[in-house]
C-alpha cells in the first residue's frame, strides 16, 4: 500500500517539515556526488555501527564516546539510494505536517530527533553486535507516524493498492505498516544470520513508532491553534 496523501486539514505552515524533508535530500545530493570508496567511508564514519557501543561499552579503547554518540544523530541524515531517500522522504511529507502542526514547530523537532534516537537504540539492542552501519531518516520518520496513528487514526489517507486507489482510515494502513515491520524484525532476528545481515532496519522502525505513539500526549499540543485550514 502507498499513500498518496491525506485528507486532514492542518492550521499552520509546516516549517520545521519542509526543513528536514529538504535537508535530508541536499545531503543526499551530495552523497550522490561522492565515489564508492569516499560515500562507504561516510556511511562507516557517520552511520550508527552498533558494535562499536559493545566495543565502547567492553572497555575497549578503540572508539571514543564522540564517536558512538555522534552517529546516532547523523544517521538520520544520511541514506543509501534514492529509493530510500525519496520514500522516506514521502511518508514525512504526508504525516509530519499534521503531526507539527498539532505540537508546534520547536517541539516538533525535539519530538522527531527523540523518536529517532529511541528508534535506533532499540535496533542497537536487538542487533547489539552487529558490525553493519545503519542509516537513514526510517526510526525517526516511525515516530512522526506513531503519533498520527494516536492523534489522527479516523483521517482518510488516499492509498493506491495495486490497480486500486482507494480512501482508507488511517489507522488501517498505519496500523498495517507497523504489523508488517513487527512481523519482519522477527522473522530477521530468527535469521540464523541476522547479526551481520544488511537490509532494513525493521526494530528501528517498531521502537520508533511506539515512542512517537506513547510521547505525542506526553508533548503536549500546541497553545496557539489558528481558526483557518491551511492547504
């Protein structure tokens, strides 16, 4: 199922979305300027590698706390195709502007960076040793999705199924998409290779999608609500 957009008016003007929606693809832009060889050692450098932590967290004296830490922010930043980019990318563009709009800009951001950090600790938890980079905008783009499922689950969400375009409550294709990432984050933790396997990180997405769920209440709306639909 792909959205194609909702039908849930907003009241203000989604800066901080638009920001890292075009924040996210002037830095993929310029990943696709780099050679294989520089865009790996990018993706090694800046991309969250979780037996590093173990590393870290052994005593090893091989990477510093900067240099565990750092990555899971810029992680969030960076991606591997345009494919993954572009995706990622669509969903924040359907769902985050609702999503700031009922939180205000500046929480809205606190709100997205948090959710992205939880998301990527819980993919670190399961896949503690693995020595894959993990990257992209997926964990912290869960936990705007969370939150619309908790606060928006009756809007219509425009959704093409195959040879179908049909209007569909928002809480059956959001609730299907974290069904769907479940199921798969355990059937790849069953993998008898899972530690060192690449692919998407489905545990990122869960753990991002339950904190944006539990943390959208807790964040509070905004106090300043505007009494006109912005289209």
């Amino acid at each position: 199922m792909l959205p194609i957009r909702d039908d849930q008016p907003r009241f203000s003007t989604p800066l901080v979305n638009s920001f890292l929606i075009g924040l996210n693809l002037l830095i993929f832009f310029f990943e696709a300027t780099l050679s294989r060889r520089d865009f790996n050692g990018l993706v090694n450098q800046f991309g969250v590698v979780p037996a590093h932590l173990a590393a870290l967290l052994a005593g090893s004296p091989r990477y510093s706390l900067l240099e565990v830490v750092l990555p899971l922010f810029t992680s969030m930043f960076l991606h591997g195709s345009w494919l993954h980019v572009i995706g990622n990318m669509w969903f924040l563009y359907i769902f985050g502007d609702n999503v700031e709009d009922y939180l205000g800009h500046f929480k809205y951001l606190v709100f997205y960076l948090l959710t992205g950090l939880i998301a990527m600790s819980t993919q670190i938890a399961v896949n503690l040793h693995s020595s894959v980079p993990t990257l992209g905008a997926s964990g912290a783009i869960a936990g705007v999705l969370g939150a619309y499922f908790v606060l928006y689950p009756r809007a219509r969400v425009l959704t093409w199924f195959f040879v179908f375009v049909l209007w569909v409550p928002a809480w059956v294709i959001l609730g299907y998409w974290f069904v769907l990432n479940f199921l798969s984050g355990t059937a790849t933790s069953l993998a008898v290779q899972g530690q060192n396997m690449g692919g998407v990180a489905f545990w990122a997405h869960v753990g991002g999608f339950v904190s944006g769920a539990l943390l959208v209440k807790v964040f509070g709306e905004r106090r300043l609500r505007y009494p006109y639909a912005v289209g």
